[in-house]
C-alpha cells in the first residue's frame, strides 16, 4: 500500500521525493505517516493542501494521518530513500523493531 500512496504523492505538482511508513497506533497497532520534499521551485503548500489531493486520489483508510515537509528525506548507501530512519523515531519507545 505504501507504494500506492507515494505514487499518489508524487502526483502533486513539485513533489521530488515522497515515502510512506506504518508508525504505531493504539487503536489499529498502526498508522500511515507520510514525507514529501519539493523541489526547489515550488514552495511546499500545507498539510491540508496535501490532505485535500490525496482525498481526490485515495480511499480515506489509506491516506496518511499526518503529512511531513522535509528539506529531503534521509537516504541510504545506494541513494535510496531511507525509510528505516523515517521509522525509528515513531518505534523507539515501544519495544518492537519494524
């Protein structure tokens, strides 16, 4: 599903990296939690700007809770995005390694 919903991302005009990660929810066990930059040439718009994009494009149970504007996203050795550094944050109090 992740997938699905970066694609969905990237379709917003100046989206240059998108990612989507599970983080811990008490009610579901988990959550989707998105990033995005932008190019330089588009300034980012707001949380609900993205909100009301994905909602034209997603069913609701798969659009990200929460939305974050990063100046890039963290990536690994070979140049790929780096979602286990996105993850740890969101993991780190609760025991359990994803």
């Amino acid at each position: 599903m992740s997938k699905e919903i970066e694609d969905a991302l990237y379709e917003f005009p100046g989206v240059l990296e998108a990612a989507a990660i599970g983080v811990p929810d008490e009610e579901w066990g988990e959550r989707v939690h998105a990033f995005v930059s932008f190019t330089g040439q588009h300034a980012p718009p707001g949380e609900v700007e993205l909100h009301a994009f994905l909602a034209q494009r997603l069913a609701s149970f798969k659009r990200p809770r929460a939305i974050e504007v990063l100046p890039a996203l963290p990536k690994n050795s070979v140049g790929k995005i780096a979602k286990s550094q996105l993850r740890e944050p969101f993991w780190k109090e609760t025991g359990r390694r994803v």
